[in-house]
C-alpha cells in the first residue's frame, strides 16, 4: 500500500472532468456547458472542485454557499441530474469514470453560473407566514408535549435551500404553485400545539396554486438534503385541510 | 395585550375553492373506476364465450337490461369528467398565456358535454330490435325473432 500513496496514510487523489453551466447575463451569449479538469482527494465534495476551479482556473466561476456543511442551505444545485448541495455530496460518491453535470437549480431565473434568482421561492415562503402567532403574552416559555412536538419534528429540520421546490415538475411549468419549502414550513407551524393560526395558513394553502397541485411526484423528498419526508407533509396538509382542522 | 397580524390574502374575497373538490373527485372517481371499468372488462371479454360473445344482439342484450344501463352510465359520467378534469390540469400546467389557457379549458368542457349528452342519449334510446335488422342478428328477446 505504501508504494501507492506517497505516503501512509495520504488521502488517495484522482483528477475528475466537471461539465458546469455557465451563463452571464451581461454577455448576452447562451448559456453553455464548460468543462474543467480537476485534481482532488477521496474526502472532496463537489463544492471543494468548485473553489478548486474558482481559485486556480477560472476566478469568473459563480456559485452560493455560505457555511460549507450542510446548514446554511445555500448550495443547492443540479449535480448529475439531482438536487443536491454541493458541501454534502462527495465526489467519490459520483460515478468518476464519466464526467460531473453541474448546473443551476431549475425553475429560477439564472442570474450568473450556478446563482438563481430566490425571491419568487422566498415569496412563497412568507406568504404561508412561517413565524408562531398566538395572542397570549407568556411570563415563561411555552411548554409543550414531546407528543405534540413529535407531530412537526420532522419539518422543523428545513433550511430553505430551496433543492425540493426546484426538483418538482410542477414548479417547473409556471413557478405559480407554493412549492414543497412553503408547504413545508406552513406544515411546521400548522402542527404546532402552541401555535393559533393554522386555519390561517390551512386557507392560505387551500389555493389554485397551493397543496392541490401537489401530484405526489415524490421528487421534493428525494431531493431534501435534510432527509425531510416533504412529500408526507404536503399530505398531512391535505388531509388537515380536508378535516378543517390541523 | 395581544398582538394581531392581519394575514396579507385575508381582503381576497372568498370565493369557492373548486381545486379541494377536483382534488377529491380524481380520487372518488378513480376508486369507483377501477370497480366499473374492471367489471366491464370481466362481463365483456372475460365472461361466457370471451370477446367472441360480443355483437349487436350482446349489446342489445346489456342495454336492455336496467343494471348495465346504469353500469354505463356512471362509468361514462365518471370517467369523461376525470379524463376532462385531469386534461384541464395538464392544461393548467402548460398552457403559460390566459386565453390559450381559457381556450382550451372551455373547449375541454365543451367536448366533455357533448360527449355525456350523446353517451347518455344512446344509452337509453337505443333499440335493442329494430324494425330493418336482420333476424339472425337481433337479440332472443326481439319481438321479430
Ligand atoms: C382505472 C381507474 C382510474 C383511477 C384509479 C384513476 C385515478 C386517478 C387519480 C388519483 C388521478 C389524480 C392524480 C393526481 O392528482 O396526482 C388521475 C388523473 C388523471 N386521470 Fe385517472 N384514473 C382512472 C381512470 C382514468 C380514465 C378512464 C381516464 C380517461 C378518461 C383518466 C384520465 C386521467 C387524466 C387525464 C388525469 C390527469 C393526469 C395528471 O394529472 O397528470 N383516468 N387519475
Ligand atoms: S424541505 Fe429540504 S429540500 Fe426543501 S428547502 Fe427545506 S431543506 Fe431544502
Ligand atoms: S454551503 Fe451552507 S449548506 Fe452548503
């Protein structure tokens, strides 16, 4: 093993080809597919290929990302066809015998790179008015069940970055509908014991363009880095719809 | 004191939310579905003789009977609603300009319409035994047989 490696221990490294869509808005040319031979270790994600390139080959590379592990939801793209961000996925993971896609999330406009316009998907999320409403004014902290938590545990663990709205074919045809992430976050506070205004938000989502669209594709759960089960809670709020009650 | 916020689509005026009740309808109709077109199958190329057994006296024979005219009649009203809701929202999905949208949906319902008054008419006019068919093809009950 010693001879392979130039020393014991060293990570082993191999150069892989990243096919990356590019776009600038201000050259007025198409967007078009470029590829960029990179030399990384066994324990590199995509996202480190990308400053890879950045850095060394082309300082021009746009892209998002913030907390390079998984929490700040800022790295959402289209790797190899998938939803996924760039700092979870390892490229070894990948099939490295064939080259990487990497491209924007769909369904958002291209601003540069790898960079989409968020704001039609933050508009959606604030008008299911992700925040607790209740009318009292507590001296201490609002006590809950760990049954009653149970209940939105699951889709407590969003950080908005916007991989499942964006892998839903729905959202693809107009941008019109809610989308997974608002449902989601909606779904966070309509099962909140401690929260008053889930008829609220049951009605906000009660739209031409809200849970009725969902058409049980299945892509927004396969797409969540989080490993949320979006697809069951876009059904858990159908049915408290249906019921009238949360 | 407690705090209100206004929800920001509350001045929308309500009106009745047709989509809960599509959304509802594909799932009733298709569950009856299955029971009727399954059904139709069975009797029609399962059945006796299979597929063979079919000609106008089988025909004549079915419509005749008050059971298959019922049969019929709920697998055509439900499927050709759930055919004409589920293309509205393919339409719905693609169709980006409003008058293209419009359009189609209108010409949707249209169709669906026409076909339901037709299906329905034949259904309950049909004569089993016409006065110019040929004997050997009319149904056993036929007056002329
Ligand atoms: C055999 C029994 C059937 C069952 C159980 C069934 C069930 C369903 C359900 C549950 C949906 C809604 C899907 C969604 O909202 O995600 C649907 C959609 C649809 N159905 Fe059926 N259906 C049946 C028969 C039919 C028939 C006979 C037709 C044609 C006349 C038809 C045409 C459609 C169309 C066009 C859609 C819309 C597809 C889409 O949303 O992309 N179905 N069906
Ligand atoms: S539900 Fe998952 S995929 Fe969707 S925005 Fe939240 S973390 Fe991202
Ligand atoms: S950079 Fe923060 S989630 Fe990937």
């Amino acid at each position: 093993m010693a001879t392979e490696f130039e020393e014991m221990g060293a990570v082993p490294s191999f150069t892989v080809t990243l096919f990356v869509r590019r776009y600038n808005q201000e050259d007025g040319l198409e967007a078009r597919w470029q590829d960029f031979d990179v030399q990384v270790h066994g324990t590199d994600r995509v996202l480190d290929a990308l400053h890879k390139i950045k850095w060394e080959i082309d300082g021009s590379l746009t892209f998002r990302r913030s907390c390079a592990h998984g929490v700040c939801g800022s790295d959402a793209m289209r790797i190899n066809g998938r939803n996924r961000l760039a700092c979870k996925t390892l490229i070894k993971d990948l099939d490295i015998t064939q080259p990487i896609y990497v491209e924007p999330i769909k369904g958002l406009e291209v601003e540069k790179d790898l960079v989409v316009n968020m704001e039609p998907f933050y508009k959606a999320y604030r008008d299911v008015q992700p925040f607790l409403i209740a009318s009292d004014k507590p001296a201490k902290e609002r006590l809950q069940s760990p049954e009653d938590r149970e209940r939105f545990d699951d889709t407590t663990k969003c950080i908005l970055c916007a991989a499942c709205t964006s892998s839903c074919p729905v959202f693809w045809t107009d941008g019109q509908y809610f989308g997974p992430a608002a449902i989601v976050n909606a779904h966070r506070f309509i099962f909140d014991s401690r929260d008053e205004a889930a008829e609220v938000r049951l009605d906000i989502l009660n739209d031409k363009e809200g849970v009725w669209r969902c058409r049980t594709t299945f892509n927004c759960t396969e797409a969540c880095p989080r490993g949320i089960q979006v697809t069951k809670a876009i059904a858990e709020v159908k049915q408290a719809i249906l019921r009238g009650r949360a | 004191m407690s705090i209100v916020i206004e929800p920001p689509r509350s001045s929308k005026p309500k009106r009745t939310n047709w989509e809960k009740y599509g959304w509802m309808y594909m799932r009733a109709s298709g569950v009856l579905l299955v029971i009727l077109i399954f059904g139709h199958l069975f009797t029609n190329l399962w059945l006796g003789e299979g597929i063979k057994a079919i000609d106008f006296a089988f025909v004549g024979g079915k419509w005749s009977d008050p059971f298959w005219q019922v049969w019929d009649l709920l697998m055509l009203w439900l499927a050709l609603i759930h055919g004409t809701n589920g293309m509205r929202t393919i339409v719905n999905d693609y169709a980006e300009r409003v008058a293209v949208r419009k359009t189609l949906t209108y010409v949707l319902w249209a169709t669906c319409a026409a076909l339901i008054v037709l299906g329905t008419l034949v259904i309950f006019t049909f004569d089993p035994c016409p006065a110019n068919g040929t004997i050997e093809n009319l149904p056993s009950f036929c007056p002329a047989k």
